[in-house]
C-alpha cells in the first residue's frame, strides 16, 4: 500500500447532499467560508460536484465525522438535507461520471 498508515483514504465517506434548487454555486460559497472561518479541512476531506445536470442540485461530501460535519452543515445557507448512510463508491463514481 502506498503512503504512511496515518493518511489512509477514506473511501466510503462519501455523503450525498441536497442544496435547495439551484442555489448550489451560492451553497459551496458560504460551505467554503465556513470551512475556512473554523478550520474544519479535517472534517471535509472533500468535496466533488456531479457536473452532469441531473445532479445540479447534489454535492458529494467526504466526511471524517458525519455527525460534527451535519451540525455545521444545517446552518449553511441554502442547504436543503443529506442522506445520513454513506454511498458506495460505485455511486460515487457514476454520480462523477468515472467508470
């Protein structure tokens, strides 16, 4: 395996997130601010945008801790809901157009 034991990646917390219609560009805006503003990079490993339309309204969230990112996350503007049960990485891949 590659790289030190301490950073393994952490595939399958992936988190499915819904922003209200539309208002995606504008949610990641102020996710990144809050990010930015209470140092939370170890809690949000990542974040990836399905560019396909379908999912304009989805954001994919790589999360260490679901339950300290989902306090955060309610009081970000213009977040709408996210599924607690993380995704498989098959979905993830489908969602970012990978096969």
């Amino acid at each position: 395996s590659l790289g030190s034991s301490s950073s393994q990646p952490i595939s399958n917390n992936w988190y499915l997130l819904n922003v209200r219609s539309k208002k995606r560009q504008s949610f990641l805006k102020f996710l990144n601010l809050a990010i930015a503003q209470n140092n939370l990079q170890e809690l949000f490993v990542d974040i990836k945008v399905p560019e396909d339309t379908v999912y304009e309204d989805i954001v994919l969230l790589n999360l260490s801790n679901f339950k300290t990112a989902y306090s955060f996350l309610k009081e970000v503007e213009f977040f709408h809901n996210i599924e607690r049960k993380p995704l498989q990485s098959a979905q993830v891949n489908r969602m970012l157009g990978m096969r």
